[in-house]
C-alpha cells in the first residue's frame, strides 16, 4: 500500500513538472519515429501486398537458393565464431585473472583489448588478405604458395573471432574476478586437482557468463557487413545479402523481407541474453570476492598459458600493425621496395580524403554529444523517475542493440525516402546527413545509456532531493547536481558514441550519398577494388583519430573527472579541513 501511494506521489510531482513532461513527450516521439518505425514498415512492405496481407514477398524470396544459402551460411558462421570466441576469451580472462604472469604480457591484453574498439570492424580483413592472400607476404613472398584462397568460410571466421573475442574477454574478466576463492580453495584443501576445480567449480558458475559471451559474440557476427563483404568473396551471408539485393536488384521489398528474417534471428538471441542469462549471471556470482585470489605459479602452467596467450597476442596485435605496413608499401604483394608515403598523400590529392575525414568527423561530433546527453537523460527517467512509460523508453532505447545495422539501413530506406507512411512528411531527411547523424544516434544510445544506469544506481536519491527541497527544477537538478556526479560515465558515452560513429558501416552503407564522403565507405570501396595500400591509408589515419580520442578521454578522467587523483598537498589540506570542521562541530 505505501508502495503504491509513493509511486502515486512521485507521478503526481512528475505531472507538475512541466521540463520533465516536455522531455519525456520529446523521448518518446523521437523514440518512435526512428526506431520502431522504419522496423514497423519492415513488417508492413513484408507482410502487406496490393490486395492486402500476403506472404507472397517471403515466398519469392524463400525460392531463391542464394537466400536459403545465406541464412545456412550466416547460421554456420555465427555459432562456430560465438563459440571460438568464447573460448578464447576465456582462456585469456583465465590466465590474466588466476595466473601469476609477467607484466609485459598483462599489458599486451590491454592493448589486444583496446584494438577493436579504436579501428573500423573490417581492418582485420585487409590485413588477412594482405598477410594471407593471393599475392600475401606470407603465403607468396614467404612460402611461395600461390594457389591459396583465404576468401570464405574460414576467412570470415578467423577474421571475426579475432575480432569479437576481446569482447568475451572482459566480459569473462569481470565474472572470473567476482567468484569468490574461498569456494575453489575449499575444493583444493578436500584433494582436487586444479583441473577438477576448474570442470566442478569455477566452469558452473561461469555457465551463465559464458551463455551471455556466446549470445553477444553471435548476434555481433551475424550482424556484421563489412567482414564477409571485404573477405568472403562468394561466401553470401544475409548482411551481404540483403545489401546486394538494394544495390544489385533494386529490389527494395525483397530486401525489406530478408531484413525481417535477420531481425527475427538477432531479436530472438537479444531477448535470450537480455532478460534470461543476465537475470542468471546476476543470481549466480553476487557481489565482490571476499578476499584476494592466490594466483596459480606452479611453471608447468604458468609457462605455457603464459606463452600461448603471448603469441596469440602478438599475432593480433601483427594483424593490426599490418594496417600502418601496408600504407606505406609502393605496391603491396612484390618484392620489397622502399617503403614511401606517397599513398597518404594520394588519400588528399586524389581521392577526396580532405572531404571525407571533414564529413566523418563533423558528423560524429554532432552525434556524440547529442548521444552523450539523450544517453544520460534516459538513464535519468529510467532510475530516478517513476512513470508509466518508463519501461517503453527503456526497452525502445535497447532494440537498437538487437537491430543489426543492414537492416536499420534498410528500415530507413523504406520509411523516409517517401516520407512517414509516405506522406511526404520528412521526406527531405533521406539522402542528407542529418539521416546518417540520426543513424549514429540510435546506433549508440544502447552503450551509453547502459553504462548511465549502472552510473546513477549509485547515487543516493537524498542528494537530488535536497536539490528540490531548495527550490530547483528538474532540469537545474540534472544539469547541476546529477550530471556533474556522473561526467565520467558522460564522458566515456560521449567519446564512445564519436567512435562508434566515426567506425560504422554497416547501418550507413545503403544510406550514404555520393555529397557526403565518409571515412569506413571510402576504405570499404578501396578494399572492394584492390586497392589495399590506399585502403589501409585510409585505415591508418582513422585509427589514429579514434586512439587519440580515447587517450584524450582518460586523461580528461584521470586530471578532471569525478575519479580524478588529487595532489598529495591538496589531499592533505582536504584532510586538515574535515578535521577542522569535526572540532567546531563538536566544540
């Protein structure tokens, strides 16, 4: 009853704030209009005809053997690159979190683990067919085989588990670092070995973990463009598919049904991670370790973990480092020659470089901030506030992680480039850039508001109250009191959000037009044609924009966030003057 009368209250005041009212009205629309829409007029030019409801659109396509062979194959790629990548990453967690290992290696880790968030999805594509192709240093030049193909199935795989398995890797980190020691040193003492612990201890209570790292990794893979484009030649998955079905049979319907497909798929896994594994990793492992772990220093384990974690790294960190390589060779795949620069200054020169870093970063610096602030208001509403709506904004704000970015694209196609319900209404919205800035938006406002919400759990709501006791409105509060309390989770969604926009492809592929150059399409064209030293020009420089980003972030934390270390003098006058006012108090 006073549960009920409390929540009473709190709409009551919520319904009197008009700030409040007129943001969460604002939420909902743009909510709406750009994510459920363009998904809802999926379903409709699927399942709608001239005669009304039909499924003719899915029986043309589901007679099509390119299209059954795309789901199969998005199908077999998905589970095979879920499950290697959980693997791995669990091998590497494992060894960082219960092996006593040499610090040169735990910072490997962290360098393999900031790669695939600092360069664009398909580097890894360029550098295998670059090291490993037909005309590869490695297989060419090194081993003189020249009949190899690594386009294809395995070329798909490789590339995507070395690419996602950072992922599995923290995220098995942090549930490895939570279980407590105490229940696998009670196994040691009754006379397991370390391997019946691991099999009867430690591997059930990461079931669920390892459930959610699988999911993730699988729903990343099947949603993924530009790797099968770049390197799976005649390998057809449903992300090429559904592109090649715009773009080669302007066959817009088609393709909007082989989006509902792809959508069901990662819709279906999404809501098995989402609302059943999480719910049962957080049942499982509750809480911190109560103590410290004694890691494992026996050199029989310890040196080959250590060694083969080692060379795994360094191969990944090999395939990265051929990027920069690559951009410097006179002719990629021949002998040797002095390496020149001439590549990156033909970026400028010749193939409108100049414009499309300028339109890249222009773009994601508008979406940034914008995602940053929608980011932190939705994680507001969602914490701190308590109205009927709350859970739409909050489920609606999540969609777009499921929502593989083709299909998005695709979405978007066929809601604006006539208007709303072909109405004409925002019509002008399709072939601009404020279409690719709102695609940037949605793409990122899942990662934002996530780390918003665990941000703001944090807060005593007695803070904010006292806020309103003297006489704030709601949007003083947020921009005086919350916001500064969370400026380092806003920091990190604000660059975040510039780097996932400034790296995407997928989701803007079928929506860029020939005014706007952006960086990953122009790399992604290059790669498509052969040419890979322009390609990996290209690459290099992005990458270095997103690295310098990032960089810039921490040191923005570490010197003025909320976190931030403060100098041993001013630590000590701090600590003078809660001892100075403790003796007035109690004088």
């Amino acid at each position: 009853m006073a549960k009920s009368q409390s929540a009473a209250l709190d709409r009551k005041k919520l319904m009197a704030d008009p700030i409040m009212v007129g943001t969460i009205i604002v939420l909902i629309a743009f909510l709406t209009l750009f994510i459920l829409y363009p998904l809802a007029i999926l379903l409709v030019d699927s399942f709608y005809g001239g005669t009304g409801f039909t499924l003719d659109t899915f029986k043309r396509i589901m007679a099509m053997p390119t299209f059954i062979t795309a789901i199969g194959n998005t199908l077999k790629v998905g589970f095979l690159v879920g499950i290697l990548s959980t693997i791995v990453g669990l091998l590497f967690a494992y060894v960082e979190v219960y092996v006593k290992m040499w610090r040169f290696v735990g910072g490997l880790f962290k360098v393999v683990s900031m790669l695939p968030v600092v360069s664009p999805p398909f580097v890894l594509s360029l550098s295998m067919i670059m090291l490993f192709g037909k005309a590869g240093i490695i297989t060419r030049q090194w081993l003189k085989i020249y009949d190899n193909s690594v386009y294809g199935f395995w070329g798909i795989v490789i590339v995507q588990t070395l690419t996602f398995f950072p992922v599995c890797y923290m995220m098995l980190k942090g549930l490895l670092k939570n279980i407590d020691p105490s229940l696998e040193e009670a196994a040691r003492d009754m006379g397991a070995s370390r391997w019946k612990v691991f099999a009867t201890v430690t591997f059930p209570l990461l079931l669920p973990g390892l459930g959610n790292a699988f999911l993730v990794t699988f729903i990343e893979s099947i949603a993924d463009f530009a790797n099968p484009m770049i390197i799976g030649g005649s390998y057809d998955t449903l992300a090429t598919t559904i592109y090649l079905q715009i773009t080669g049979a302007y066959d817009k319907e088609g393709a909007a049904a082989m989006a509902v497909v792809l959508l069901c798929i990662t819709l279906g896994m999404f809501i098995v991670q989402k609302y059943y594994l999480e719910a049962k990793t957080a049942a499982t492992l509750t809480g911190k370790a109560s103590r410290g772990r004694m890691l494992i220093e026996d050199r029989s384990v310890t040196i080959p973990l250590t060694i083969l974690c080692s060379l795994a790294t360094l191969f990944v960190i090999m395939m990265y480092a051929c990027v920069p390589i690559g951009a410097l060779f006179p002719t990629w795949g021949y002998k040797f020659r002095p390496l020149t620069f001439k590549w990156f200054g033909q970026v400028f020169s010749r193939y409108h470089g100049l414009q499309a870093f300028r339109d890249s970063f222009v773009l994601s610096l508008i979406a940034a901030p914008i995602t940053a602030l929608l980011s932190m208001i939705i994680s507001y509403l969602v914490v701190k506030r308590n109205f009927r709506s709350k859970g739409f904004i909050e489920a609606v704000s999540m969609l777009a992680m499921a929502v593989p970015g083709t299909v998005l694209g695709v979405g978007y196609i066929r809601g604006f480039s006539g208007g709303v319900f072909h109405t004409g209404f925002l019509q002008s919205l399709y072939g601009s850039a404020a279409i690719l800035i709102i695609v940037f938006i949605v793409r990122s406002l899942p990662t934002g508001t996530r780390s918003g919400i665990s941000a703001l759990r944090q807060i005593d709501k007695s803070i904010e109250e006292s806020a309103y006791d003297m006489g704030a409105d709601s949007f003083k509060v947020f921009m005086t009191v919350t916001l500064p309390l969370i400026k380092d989770s806003f920091l990190s969604g604000l660059v975040t959000a510039f780097v996932r926009s400034i790296t995407a492809i997928s989701a803007i592929i079928l929506l860029v037009t020939p005014s706007v150059y952006l960086i990953t399409v122009q790399i992604n064209e290059f790669a498509e044609k052969g040419a890979y030293s322009i390609a990996c020009a290209f690459a290099t420089i992005l990458i270095l924009i997103t690295y310098g980003s990032v960089l810039l972030m921490n040191l923005f934390i570490k010197y003025f966030g909320t976190s931030r270390k403060l100098k041993p003098e001013k630590v000590k006058k701090a600590k003078i003057k809660r001892i100075d006012i403790r003796v007035v108090k109690e004088g």
